[in-house]
C-alpha cells in the first residue's frame, strides 16, 4: 500500500500524537520523521523549525476548543467553553506552558482571543474588566488540570490513596486533614475533576458582581 502523501497536517497531527505520550520537550524533527517514516529533513518541506511547529501544534489544540458566540450570553458561552477548555488540556497536558506563550498565533488562537473578549464586552465589560477576566478564567483552567494531572490518584483509587495516606499522619494533630479525607474525598463517587465546576461557577459570579457593580 502507498503511504499518504506527507502535508503540514500530517506532520502537525503526528507531533501531537508524540506530545501526548512523551511531552512536548521530548519531541524532536528526528522522532518525528521516524514516526512518520521519513527523514528528519523531508519535515521542512511543510514547517520551517521547531517553533512554527510548536505554533502548528498549539493552534491545532485551540481548534478543539468551541468557540463563544458573542451574541449569546456571556456566562452561557463561557461556562461551557471552559469546561471543554480543561477536557482538551487533560488530552494534551503539555499544551498548557504554550498556550499563552506564542509570538506567531495561528488562526484558532486568534479566533479564541477575539471572540472571548468580543463576548465580554457585548455583555457589558469594559476592556479592562474584559482583559482582567481572561487572565482570571485562563489562569483556573490551566492551573486546575495541572494539579489534576500532578495528583497522586484517579477517579478509579482515591478512597484507596487517601486511605493510605491517612494512616501516615496522627489524626488528632491534623483533624480538618482526617476529616476532608473520611467525609469529603473518600465517599463514593467522589471525582477530584468536579471540583472544577464549582470553583468556575464561583468566578464567574465574582465576575458578574464585578460587572454590574461598575455599571
């Protein structure tokens, strides 16, 4: 069977795929040539270096993200945008030191920035408060999936880590601890992702009282 011709897509699809199982600082023209079964040098046919890769690979990323309407709703739109936000980064954890950090955006990039801050402030935000939101929100998503990712646990053996943990530790020195592990963490059901929800929601009151207090 013929191999697919090589593109700019086929390339930026198999340096994520490298990514999402080595990171991205492990990803190097040569590993990626040998997963595509071409030379290191045929990949600059369709990208110029490692850092229009990168740029590639970060825009592909965005474009997993649904965009807000900004004739909706401001919270309608965000709330959800957020939580697919966290569902696309959990897929591609080495994304998240990228995300703000590129000196070329792509499109996808663009179109995000753009249409989140138009959603802000046709619902009311001044730049300011709009640009003061962004951070506030982009810095919660991020920060929330890599202490996800960094937990010591899933969804499958928390009761069990927690469990464990509990026994290394004197409770009556450390009550609230014990107690937040018993009650909290270790009943049924209990999913350290849902957590998310409920600090999103919470900011995005915060937000909303900004907004109307300034009028």
């Amino acid at each position: 069977m013929a191999r697919a011709a090589l593109t700019r897509q086929r390339v930026v699809e198999a340096a994520i795929g490298l990514a999402d199982a080595t990171g991205a600082e492990a990803l190097s023209m040569r590993k990626l040539g040998e997963s595509l079964g071409v030379e290191a040098m045929s990949l600059y046919n369709h990208v110029r270096n490692k850092e229009d890769l990168l740029d590639a690979m970060v825009d592909a990323v965005y474009a997993e993200i649904p965009l807000p309407d900004p004739a909706g709703g401001w919270r309608d739109e965000l709330r959800p945008r957020y939580l697919a936000t966290r569902e696309v980064l959990l897929r591609h954890r080495w994304a998240i030191p990228l995300m703000e950090s590129r000196a070329m955006p792509g499109a996808a990039n663009l179109a995000h920035h753009e249409a989140l801050l138009a959603c802000l402030r046709a619902n009311g935000f001044s730049l300011t408060q709009a640009a003061h939101a962004y951070s506030v929100l982009d810095g919660y998503v991020y920060g929330f999936v890599l202490t996800e990712k960094a937990l010591p646990f899933d969804g499958d053996d928390v009761a069990e880590v927690a469990q464990a943990m509990l026994a290394q530790f004197p409770v009556d020195r450390f009550p609230n601890l014990a107690a937040m592990a018993s009650e909290h963490v270790m009943q049924p059901g209990y999913d350290y992702g849902d957590e998310f929800g409920w600090g999103l929601d919470l900011i995005l009151d915060g937000l909303e009282r900004a907004r109307r207090d300034a009028g």
